[in-house]
C-alpha cells in the first residue's frame, strides 16, 4: 500500500506528463506550420495526449489510481471512493503538475511560437456558445470517467492491466470530436495550467463546469448500474 505523499506524487507527474503533451504538441504543429514543413494536425495533438495518459496510468495506476484529473477525483468522491481530504489533495497536486508542465513549456519554448498558440490554451470555436461548450465537455468527460470505472474500478470487467490503453484511446476519440469545438479538454487542470501561464481566461468556467458535470454523471451510473455489489472500501 502506497502512502498519500506518494499518492500525490504520481497524480503531480501524471498530470504534468498530460499537459506537457497537450500544450507542447499544439506547439509543436504550430512550429511546424510557422516553418512550412508539414504538420500533424489534430491527429497528432489527440495521439499525443492518448499515448501520454496510456503510460502514466499503466506505469503509476497501481500507485494512486491514475487520476491526474479533477474531473475523475471528483468521481471517486461522489461514489465514495475517495475521502474528502484526499480528494482536495489529488486536486491540488494535479493543478500543481498541470501549472508546472506549462510554465516549464513556456520557459523553454521561443514565445514567437507558443504565443500564437497560448501555450494550447483550450477555447470555443467560433459560434460555439460556452452552453454548447459546457454540454460537449461533459458529454466527452462522461465516456472518459466511465471508461476509468468500467476497466480501472470494476473488478468483473477483468480489464485493469489494459486500463491505460482504453482510457489514451478514450481520450484520442474524444478529441479527434471535440478538438475543434472546444479543445478537447475533459480536464480543468489541462486548461488551467495553460491559461495561467499565457494569461488567457475566454470562457474559462466551461471547462470546470462540464467536466465536473460529467464525471460526476458517469460516475455515480456506472457506480448504481454495475457496481451495487461492489461497495467502496
């Protein structure tokens, strides 16, 4: 058993390992774009995020549960899962990697490059409303927060050694939907640690709210439909 410091620590690594592939592949397309070589699009951005949440659940999954998201921790809460003081922490520790990762890219970056870009900031496209907005994150959390219950949670899905692998594609799906809608964010802390260090807050409660929202969704009906035999410890 794994104690709370070290807990926190892989939720803090996994989440800067998140945002370090969220925001430095969009700056990465963008540098390729600036220097006309051919860029990976929203392809590579949604491969990028996927396979960096596919190793850190499956190399520190066993350590903390593999959250490196408000929006999952705050399922473990409301299914009881997850005390509160923990979760406060897991929240803290993973706005605090997401914080890192993205100053760490905005020092090391040239800013002609990731200011074009707000160092990936998630936004709403144009005519999107943050109503529409809110409903699209939280339908696109929804799948990712059931996903992590039906393969990391569920003792009879028999799926937990392959539970990184569903939950990278889970996410590579989502954005390849959402990305150009609202950046595919299905995590506060992937737009916060963005948004503070290239100090840009357009429509910013969209992606607590529908996150939130939907992780809590998915949470509580996978929690009341499959898991009635399987109560919290």
């Amino acid at each position: 058993m794994y104690n709370l410091p070290q807990k926190l620590a892989a939720e803090f690594i996994g989440t800067f390992a998140l945002i370090f592939a969220a925001s430095g592949s969009i700056c990465a397309d963008q540098y390729l774009r600036a220097s006309g070589s051919t860029s990976f699009g929203i392809l590579g951005v949604a491969v990028a995020q996927g396979l960096a949440i596919s190793l850190m659940v499956t190399s520190l999954g066993h350590v903390s549960g593999g959250h490196f998201n408000p929006a999952i921790s705050i399922g473990f809460w409301v299914t009881k899962r997850l005390g509160t003081l923990d979760t406060v922490l897991y929240w803290l520790a993973q706005i605090l990697g997401g914080l890192s990762a993205a100053y760490f890219l905005a020092a090391v970056i040239p800013d002609s490059v990731w200011r074009p870009v707000g160092l990936g900031v998630t936004s709403l496209a144009p005519d999107f409303t943050r109503l529409h907005g809110m409903m699209l994150e939280a339908l696109l959390t929804f799948f990712l927060v059931f996903v992590v219950f039906a393969t990391a949670v569920d003792d009879k899905g028999a799926f937990s050694k392959i539970a990184g692998f569903a939950i990278g594609l889970t996410i590579t799906l989502d954005i390849l939907v959402g990305g150009p809608f609202t950046g595919g964010s299905m995590n506060p802390a992937r737009t916060f640690g963005p948004a503070l260090a290239a100090s840009q807050w357009a429509n910013h409660g969209v992606y607590w709210v529908g996150p939130l929202f939907g992780g809590i969704l998915a949470a509580v009906l996978y929690d009341r439909l499959f898991l009635r035999d399987q109560p919290p410890a």
